[in-house]
C-alpha cells in the first residue's frame, strides 16, 4: 500500500484523527483508515509509507509565493525527519517555521472556529508566530483581540 494522503480531523470527543489515504500500486485498490493521530506512522499502524504533508499543511505552503515554497519545503521537512516524523501535519510546518510549538487556550480555538474560512490558516499562523516572537506558551483571547486591533482596528470594547 501506498500512502495517497493525510487529513487533519478532529475525532467525536474534539480529539485529533488522521483520515489516511493508500492506494495499492498493484491493483488499484483503495482503503481509507481514521486513527489516532500520530499513530498512523508509528510502528502499531505503519499506513504512512513515506514523508508525506497532511492536506491542511499542503494548503499553507502553497498559498505562499513559489519562491518561498521552494525554501521552506525542503527546511520543514529536513525539521520532520529529524523529529522522526512521516507526516509534516499544520501544527509541525508551524513548529518548523517558529522554531516552537505554541498551544491554544480553549477559549481563543472556539473563537478561532468563528474566523472565516478564507483567512483561518493566516490567522492562526500569525497568532501563534505573534505567541511564540512573545514567549508565551499559548494563544489566548487576549492575544487575538490585540492582534485583532493592531491588523483590523476591530477590537471589542469593554
């Protein structure tokens, strides 16, 4: 089996899945399996055949300009490789490019849900960025509203 594709899910009780996509080279049959994520590349699974991006990870790089992706590709996944990782998921291409990993209060990733679809990816990408150039550890709603207004001039009033 030949791995096809990763999808970055949240599971029934708001914990993270892969969707793993393979393919049989052979005959052309394909099987899709959700898992725990991380699990799919570790040795109790093994679907993850090789280093492969998850699709919201493939959609962040090629939203930048061609010049950069061809930059940072080979970066992030030299980064994955010496993490042992096989899949470059969104959270890894972040940690990569910030050089950490920045958690989410709960609070601020229900309101990061309310963000339209369309400028999601930047926003998270430029809090957590914003986060980690701070030394905080985590995004919170009082780090969104200052973002917020510093960008949009939209922050809420007490």
């Amino acid at each position: 089996m030949h791995t096809q594709g990763v999808e970055e899910r949240l599971g029934p009780a708001g914990e993270p899945m892969w969707f793993v996509r393979s393919e049989c080279l052979g005959c052309g049959l394909r099987v899709g399996a959700d898992v725990a994520a991380g699990e799919a590349s570790g040795e109790t699974f093994g679907l993850v055949d090789r280093l492969i991006w998850s699709d919201d990870a493939k959609h962040c790089l090629e939203r930048l300009p061609p010049y950069v992706q061809e930059l940072l590709k080979p970066e992030v996944e030299r980064y994955a490789r010496a993490a042992r990782h096989r899949v470059v998921t969104y959270d890894l291409f972040a940690e990569a490019r910030q050089g950490t990993a920045v958690a989410w209060d709960p609070a601020a990733w229900q309101r990061l849900d309310r963000v339209p679809a369309s400028i999601r990816a930047m926003a998270r990408l430029e809090l957590e960025r914003t986060a980690a150039d701070r030394g905080l550890s985590s995004v919170s709603v009082a780090l969104m509203e200052e973002v917020k207004a510093k960008y949009f001039g939209m922050a809420q009033k007490p």
